[in-house]
C-alpha cells in the first residue's frame, strides 16, 4: 500500500527535478534532521556530520534532473549518506596506516 508521504515525496521530486529551489529546501527540511541523526550515530562528530549532509544534498541538487520518481527517494538518500560515511571510514583507515 501506497503511504501519503510517497505521494508527497513524488510530487517534490517531480517539482525538483524542474529546478525548483522551493522543492528542495521542503525535503532538505523534510529529511535533514533525520539524516543527520542518522550519520550522528556513525560519525560521532557534528562538523563531520554537517559536512556530509551538505554532500549529500548538493550531490541530490547536482543530479536533480535524473532522479527517479517512483523509487523510494528515502532509501536513496540514506544509501548516499551511507555509502558516504564509508568513504570516510576508508579515507581514515587508509591515512592511520
């Protein structure tokens, strides 16, 4: 079943994907602060955390125009963060060695 917040979502990305700047400050408010907590709990650092929610999110607005609709922007954006935080781990790891 289809939840309303999918619909929303659709709707946002659609207007996004046309550029609107209105569209993608409404998600980045929408998914900031989950976002963050969520990387919070990774990378135990705010300036950290901040730097990466700004990579996130300029990487959604440098590849707005091929955004999917109909997919699960949610999980596309948390395997963004994800894969991010990973980066920084094996950046980290690689500078102690």
């Amino acid at each position: 079943m289809k939840r309303k917040t999918d619909d929303i979502d659709t709707a946002l990305l659609e207007r996004l994907r046309k550029g609107d700047e209105l569209a993608f400050k409404t998600l980045f408010e929408h998914f900031g602060v989950r976002l963050y907590q969520f990387s919070l709990r990774y990378l135990h650092n705010r300036e950290d955390v901040e730097d990466l929610l700004h990579d996130v999110f300029l990487k959604i607005w440098l590849n707005r125009s091929s955004l999917r609709t109909g997919t699960s922007f949610r999980a596309y954006l948390f395997t963004i963060a994800y894969n991010n935080i990973r980066r920084r781990f094996l950046k980290r790891s690689r500078e102690e060695k």
